[in-house]
C-alpha cells in the first residue's frame, strides 16, 4: 500500500513535465512556462497553469441555445437561469469566467458569464443564453459557428468546479 503511494506522487511531476512538453510542441500558450518549471513537489499538477489543466484561451465550433424551457432552472452553478441574461453553459471553464462569443457568420459579438454546464449534444462547445443568442443573431437556425474568448484569465485559472 505505501509503495502505491510512493509511486502516484512520483508521477504528479512527470504529468505535469508530460503535459508542459505537450503544451510546448503543440505551441500552446504558456508551453514554455510549463518547460520551464522545474519542481519536485507532489503536488506540482495541481498548480500548472491553466492551458495544462486543459483550460484555453480560445475556441472555436458549434454553439446552440437555450430558453424558456429552461428559464427559473437552477443551472450547475446553483443560480437560477435566466435566458435574458448574458450566460453561458460550458463543459470545463470555471463558473463566473467572462467570455467573448463572435458568430463567425455574421461578426456580431458578446460578452457572456459561464455559468452552467452543456451542451451534452454532439460536439458543440457551449450553449448561450436566449438573449445572448439573440445578440449573436443565431435565434433562427438555433446553432452557429463561433470562436469564443477567454476574457477573464484569472477566473479562467481557478479549479474548475
């Protein structure tokens, strides 16, 4: 049992020097960063930046909608949806990162909160808010193609709940 242990914590710092490598030939930001650090603490994944705990700075895919049907729901983040609010459900950025949406359609963009998980359909990357997706001008055909933007990065840098 003591060796099991032992061994898992030797492979935090190997993890997160795999990942750094990864980050850094793929030319992700904050690769070098990752190279860089060199530790030997147990813990050293838990505290790599974002980009190595999957977390970006852009994104681009399929975004949808989603109203009424929800409205007064409580989202994963334990507040009520609102679909005349500005939010935003994503699988992995923390709760309260703000983000840019830009239909890559039309140009038309804006600011949106994370505040719920999804979409659970296929491979899109978030689902908007009704009066967010109007704004976008996405409300007719109910999905667009959209780059979405990190603004927030501290935010973004907190463990994803």
């Amino acid at each position: 049992m003591a060796d099991h242990r032992i061994a898992r914590r030797g492979a935090k710092p190997i993890l997160a020097a795999l990942v750094a490598l990864a980050a850094l030939a793929l030319g992700l930001p904050g690769g070098k960063a990752l190279a860089d650090k060199q530790s030997t603490s147990p813990d050293a994944a838990d505290s790599a930046p974002a980009v190595a705990r999957g977390i970006f700075t852009a994104q681009e895919g399929v975004v949808s909608w989603y109203g009424a049907q929800f409205h007064d729901r409580k989202t994963a983040s334990g507040e009520r949806f609102d679909s005349g609010a500005f939010t935003m459900a994503h699988p992995r950025l923390p709760f309260g990162t703000m983000v840019r949406v830009t239909n890559l359609r039309n140009g038309r963009s804006v600011v949106v909160r994370v505040n719920d998980r999804g979409p659970f359909v296929g491979k899109r990357i978030a689902d908007l808010s009704q009066a967010a997706a109007s704004e976008i001008g996405m409300m007719r055909k109910g999905v667009a193609r959209a780059r979405i933007e990190v603004l927030d990065r501290e935010a973004a840098s907190a463990t994803t709940t």
